[in-house]
C-alpha cells in the first residue's frame, strides 16, 4: 500500500472532505435515508459547516495517501464520532483503524468511552473496531442510526 499518512484538519481541506464524504455516503449509506434524511445529511456535511465545527471545537482527522484525502473522522465533545467516512477506493486498508487509533491514542487520558450513531451499513464496521450496540435502529430528521459505544480500555483497536 502506498504510504499514507494522519493529520489534523487543515483549513481548505473542507470541500475535499465533503465531496469523499458525499460520494460514499451516496455509494453505501444513502439508499437507507428517506429524502428528508439524505438532505439533512448533506446540509450536515456541507463544506461550510464542517469548517464551521471545526472551528467550534469538533476534531477533525483526515488520511491522506498522495496529498489526497482518503479518509476522515470527526470528533465532538472529545468522545462522540460525528463523521466517520473512508473513500471507498481505499476500503479494506486498515485507514479506518488508524484514523480511530489516533483519535484514542489522543484522548484516551480524557474519556473513558466513545460513542456514535452508526449506519446500518457501518455496524458491523463499528462492531470489528470494538463498539457495541447500545440501543434499537433509531430515526430523526429521517437519519436511520444505531447507537453504539466503545469503552476505551485499550489503545489499539484489532481487526
């Protein structure tokens, strides 16, 4: 695999984060949202508004594999992922595991858990990086999520 590496947010990095985002939302997650839940989801992920939680305080990691963002993960309140997205050319390379490892190694000290509303498509993603589901397949704004929980007892996830 081509050398990749993980870094913070970089402003100017938001419209190519929504654009990933997008097309593997629309690949993978979209056809399980009613129309009402695909446009808050792309209101949500639109470039200003990332950068708008950006500066709010969320923490935003990206994975770049020849200075193109290959994933991304979004954090808030130091233990819930808002977004969590890997371009679907580069599944199945560990970026996910890694992206969510730095997040951890970061703020391990500070949380002694980590939560998000996973997809129907992502649970069994969540379920391999070591989250349980803690709750039924829930709907607002027309966004199917299953919520679920990581506790944070080791640093590094296995897969």
């Amino acid at each position: 695999m081509e050398e990749l590496t993980i870094g913070s947010f970089r402003i100017g990095d938001e419209n190519e984060i929504s654009l990933m985002v997008d097309r593997v939302f629309d690949e993978f997650i979209g056809i399980n949202y009613t129309y009402e839940g695909q446009q808050t989801f792309k209101n949500f992920i639109k470039s200003e508004e990332l950068l708008k939680r950006y500066k709010s305080g969320n923490k935003i990691l990206t994975c770049r594999i020849r200075n193109q963002i290959a994933g991304m993960i979004e954090v808030r309140d130091k233990n819930h992922i808002s977004l969590f997205f890997v371009d679907s050319k580069y599944h199945n390379l560990g970026i996910g595991k890694k992206l969510l490892n730095e997040v951890l190694r970061n703020d391990l000290s500070e949380i002694d858990f980590i939560t998000v509303n996973s997809s129907i498509y992502s649970e069994n993603i969540y379920k391999k990086l070591g989250f349980k589901t803690v709750d039924a397949l829930q709907e607002k704004d027309g966004i199917k999520f299953i919520p679920m929980k990581k506790y944070c007892k080791e640093v590094e996830v296995t897969i």
